[in-house]
C-alpha cells in the first residue's frame, strides 16, 4: 500500500482525465487503478509522488491540500501526458468535495455584517416570500439533475462489481455540472456515493453496504425532487455549498465531550460539543486531510475559536465565554475574525445546565434524533442524533451486528452499545471491551443513536466508573483499575448469543434492495419468483411493501426484444425509480420501528 495518503482530487479533474483516454486504455484504467494502489509514495511539501515503476514517477501536486487541475497530475512515462497513469491515480486518490465557485461564493453574506433594517421591509419581505413560494428549477438545474440521475441510475444497474473507474468518472462529471448549477447537495451527494464505491471495491474495511444505500438514495431521490419541487421545498434540494453562519451575539457555552472525526475521504480530526443558552448543542471542530493520524493529533491542539487557549479534549470538560459568536444551521461555531473567546468554569454532567439533558426521557430523544438523521432529512434542518442516557451495564452480547454491551435504561428500555469506530488506534474499542467486564456499573452516557428495528446507540463518552469526571471513549482509554470493585451481587449473566430482537418481515423489501447494490439489476433479476415473500408481507399487514417488491422484481427481470430478436437496452431509469421507492418506503417504515423500540414496554402496550 502507499505509504501516505493520496491528495483529494476535484471531481471534474477525474472526468476530464478519464474522458481523454482512447477506449482502448479506458478498459485498462481499473486495473491501472489497482495497481497504483499497491506502489509507494511519498509526500514531499505540497507534492505527492508515486513509483509507477522503478523509472517511472508520477507526481500529484495538490496546493491548498487538494489537485485542482488536469496539469496538477503528471507522469514520466514515454507517453504522458496521453497515459493511463495520470487518470488512474486521479481516481485512486480520494475525491475531493466540491466547493462553491467564486460567484457563488460572492452571493453568500458577510454573516459578521450587521442587517440594517428596511422600511419597507414588511412589504419586502412578503413580495420575498411570495417569489419563493413561485420559484421552479431553471432549464439547466433541471438538465443537470438529469445528468445525475442518469449517472446514479448507471451506476445501480452495473452494482459495485461493474461500477468501475468510468462509471465513477462519469457522476464526477455530473457532480461537477450541478456544481456550476448551483445544486450543491446533489453534487456532494454523487461525490459521496463514489467514495463508497472506491471503498467498497477496494475491500475498506469500513465499507457498509448500509451507507452505500443511504447514498444513492439521496442522490438518486436529490436529483429526482429538483424536477419537481418548488419554493422553499427547492431551496432545500439545492442545499447550500457552504452552510452560512449566523451572528449570535454573546454566548456562554459549557463542554460536553469530545469524539474523533475520521472519514472515508482521508480527513481526520477533532469534533468537541458544548451546550449554550437553552440546551441548544453547538460544536467546534478542525478536520483536515490527515486521517486517524491528524485526530489523534488535533485533540490536544488548541481550538480555532478566538484566542482560547483550551485544546479541545480540555474544551469538553471547561467553558467558555463567546463574543461575536457565529452559530451555522447544524450548530457549528464560526471561527472568524471578530470571534473573542476566553476560558471560563465548566460544568458537571450532573449540575445545571448539562443535567437536563439527560432529563427527556429516552423515547422522546430518539424521536428527535431519528428526525435528524433520517435518509432523506434535509441537510440544512438541523438538529442533533446524540442520546444523553442513564444505563445500568448488563455485558457483552453478540448479535447480526456483532459483539456489543448491553445495558438497561432508566424506564427499562434495553439498549445495545456499539463501537463507534472500529480502528485500533483510537480507544472506543478496547473502551467497550473494557466496561462489559463491569456488569452492574451505572454510568452516564452520551451516544449517538443507530437506527434499527431494536435500541442501539454507538457509544461516544461516558461518566468515569469510580471517579468524578468523564471519559471521551475514542481518545481515553480506561484500565482495569477504574472499575469498579465487584458489589458481590448476582447479575444478569453475558449472553453468547443475542436474537431478542423481533425481526419484522420487512427485511424480505430491504435484503431486496440490498442484493442490488453490491451485484447490480441484473443478478437481483436472476434470483426469481418473489411472489412467497411478497405473499408474507401481504399477511403480516405491509401489502404495499408487497406491491414494492414486486414491481422491483419484475423491473429486474424486465429485459424486451426487437423484432429481430435481440435485446434491448435495459429500462435503467424505471429499474432505478423502482429500487428508490422500495428504498426510501423501507427507510420509513424501518425509523417508525425504531420509535416504537425505544417506547417503554407499558406505553407501547397501551399504544396497541
């Protein structure tokens, strides 16, 4: 493998790479891909470069971090510029998010700028409201969700065994085209599923099938709904390419905790929360290309907010005292040039303001949590997925998700804790490993919900066992020695196997769904008759999850003949519309099972 990470790569860079190379080495470029992936690099200032061969180096140099253009990338070989080199290690390396241009950028105001008020500004203001309600997507905004649909629904049809470096080029190019059609969540949303596909074909470890769903299903559904909607539906399917931030005045903020950020693009970092007026959660983080390295780096470096000196695993535990706050839409703290920030007295998990947090009851939380993260939430909405729970430990359990804790709510919800990033070189694994030896410790925790047919939540931080303070689980790591003693009660014994979760014959829809992703339409079509499943559905009361999964099969199957015989281009845009409606109804139906987990078992017994 390289021996550093490779500099992100601007999508259209890709495109216009890939789309210069002869059919002849476009068949070649997967395993050019493979195969640079395997050969040492080295970085040197803003340059990368890779041994091709024992004479041959191909060099990506990336100022500001990322490759911006075509010339960015250059190859020794006889027949650079004209190679396969220069497109394969532009789609070996990761993609880079697409950034506004500088017109669009130009349109986004100063948020320290004060607001002065008009006059007019009622009159104004309803002739601006009535004007959003009025406005449709443009010709061109419409052509380029096209173009991503189309794109999206190519890469559905091959699956992630056939969806190789062109079939990737090809959504870059669309991604880039919203881009300049000012359709960011559309473009960030097909960036998104092409890092899922590069992971997925090059065996990460961290690779899901789950995320890979969740993004083309937004980009499919994005790209759809920009066709359709209207005023401020619209404005939420463009989404914004840079969330704008908000003058806020003066904040009094006090510290929750702090998690590493690592992401599939190669970025790591540091996220830590606190809380300001009213229990609203805000967040300061410094993620930057680097990975689980830059993470474990960024957590004792200084936060970007004033002149604080705090880093931020001390920010999680103190306060501060903002001026000239700037609070984006999801909560994140501006760091701009007029922020002032100086260090002020924290607060205990159990003491005012933290304390109500824990306050809602578990159901409620995850109600709100589930809001937040649903599949097609909007983006820009807001909102937290975090969980402040009671638990008593209960031991490890293996499931279908693997080894996890279980623990019992205050309110007898049973939930199961799972690691929130499996990399050795963070702590939440042997964190976890750790506390399920410890059957009957209550603790305080902080996590972040998963969404499933039973409570799960991945576990982010936590009161100390036996000493006041708390514990960030990816970068403290726990011994033995803060355990408590055993209390020589009887406790629940650790289960080997866990299967207490009810399974609802949904899952006939999403194993379904989930089949086509890795091998494409064409292997859903040849698995067969769905009309038992379908049958079963019917009986335990979801027939339109039943009519889903038929018309899905049947459009997998679908393959026409001409006159002569022959067959037919397959129909990819319905086989497409009918994997997304199955997809976005099973996404549904599974957060409506999800609720009604977390409901204590009197009160879903009363909802019966």
């Amino acid at each position: 493998m390289t021996a550093v990470p490779l500099p992100p790569v601007a999508p259209e860079v890709t495109a216009v790479l890939v789309e210069e190379l002869s059919p002849r080495l476009r068949k070649r470029l997967d395993a050019a891909v493979t195969k640079l992936g395997a050969r040492p690099a080295h970085r040197d200032g803003d340059t990368v470069t890779l041994a091709v061969d024992e004479e041959t180096a191909l060099r990506l140099h990336a100022p500001g971090g990322v490759v911006a253009t075509p010339d960015g990338i250059t190859c020794g070989c006889l027949l650079a510029p004209a190679c396969v080199h220069r497109a394969a290690a532009a789609c070996a390396a990761p993609a880079a998010d697409p950034v506004p241009e500088a017109a669009e950028q130009a349109e986004q105001p100063d948020p320290a700028a004060p607001v002065a008020p008009s006059e007019d500004a009622g009159a104004d203001g309803a002739d601006a409201d009535a004007d959003a309600a009025a406005e449709v997507a443009t010709p061109a905004q419409r052509a380029a969700a096209g173009s991503v649909w189309s794109a999206a629904a190519a890469v559905l049809e091959a699956g992630v065994g056939g969806a190789g470096a062109v079939a990737q080029a090809a959504l870059l190019r669309a991604a880039h085209t919203a881009r300049l059609q000012q359709l960011p969540r559309a473009a960030g949303a097909a960036v998104s599923v092409v890092t899922l596909l590069r992971a997925a074909r090059a065996g990460d470890p961290s690779y899901r099938t789950a995320d890979l769903i969740t993004a083309l299903a937004e980009v499919l559904g994005t790209a759809h709904r920009v066709g359709t909607a209207s005023g401020a539906e619209l404005a939420a399917v463009r989404g914004r390419a840079r969330r704008p931030y908000s003058p806020d005045g003066s904040l009094r903020l006090y510290g929750l905790f702090t998690e590493p950020v690592v992401t599939d693009s190669g970025h790591g970092g540091a996220r830590t929360w606190v809380v300001g007026p009213g229990g609203r959660l805000c967040t300061v983080g410094d993620v930057a290309p680097g990975g689980v390295g830059r993470a474990l780096g960024v957590a004792d470096r200084a936060v970007r907010l004033g002149e604080s000196a705090l880093t931020h695993r001390e920010l999680g535990r103190a306060g501060l005292a903002v001026s000239g706050a700037t609070v984006s839409a999801d909560g994140r703290l501006g760091a701009g040039k007029t922020v002032k920030a100086v260090t002020a007295r924290g607060a205990a998990w159990t003491d005012p303001p933290l304390a109500a947090l824990w306050e809602t009851p578990p159901s409620e939380q995850a109600a709100r949590a589930l809001r937040s993260t649903s599949r097609y939430a909007d983006p820009e909405g807001g909102g937290s997925d975090l969980l402040f729970l009671d638990v008593e430990l209960r031991g490890a359990v293996r499931d279908q998700g693997g080894t996890c804790l279980l623990a019992r709510c205050d309110g007898g919800v049973q939930v199961r804790l799972t690691v929130a990033d499996d990399d050795p070189a963070l702590a939440h694994r042997d964190n976890l490993m750790l506390l399920a030896t410890a059957p009957g410790t209550r603790l305080r925790i902080i996590g972040r919900l998963v969404p499933a047919p039973d409570p799960r939540v991945t576990l982010l931080a936590c009161s100390h066992p036996t000493g006041e303070g708390t514990v960030d689980l990816g970068f403290d790591r726990l011994r033995r020695a803060d355990l408590p003693v055993p209390d020589g009660r009887e406790h629940p014994a650790p289960l080997e196997h866990d299967h207490s979760g009810a399974h609802s014959p949904l899952h006939l829809l999403e194993r379904r769904v989930e089949q086509t992703v890795p091998a494409g339409r064409a292997a859903l079509g040849m698995l067969g008759d769905v009309s038992a499943e379908a049958r079963r559905l019917r009986r335990a009361g979801l027939p339109t999850a039943a009519g889903l999964l038929v018309a899905l099969g049947a459009s997998a199957a679908r393959r026409e003949r001409d006159a002569f015989g022959r067959l037919l281009p397959a129909d990819t845009d319905g086989f497409a519309a009918h994997w997304l409606s199955a997809a976005r109804y099973a996404s549904a139906v599974s957060e409506s099972l999800c609720a009604d987990a977390w409901r204590p078992a009197q009160e879903g017994a009363s909802a019966l």
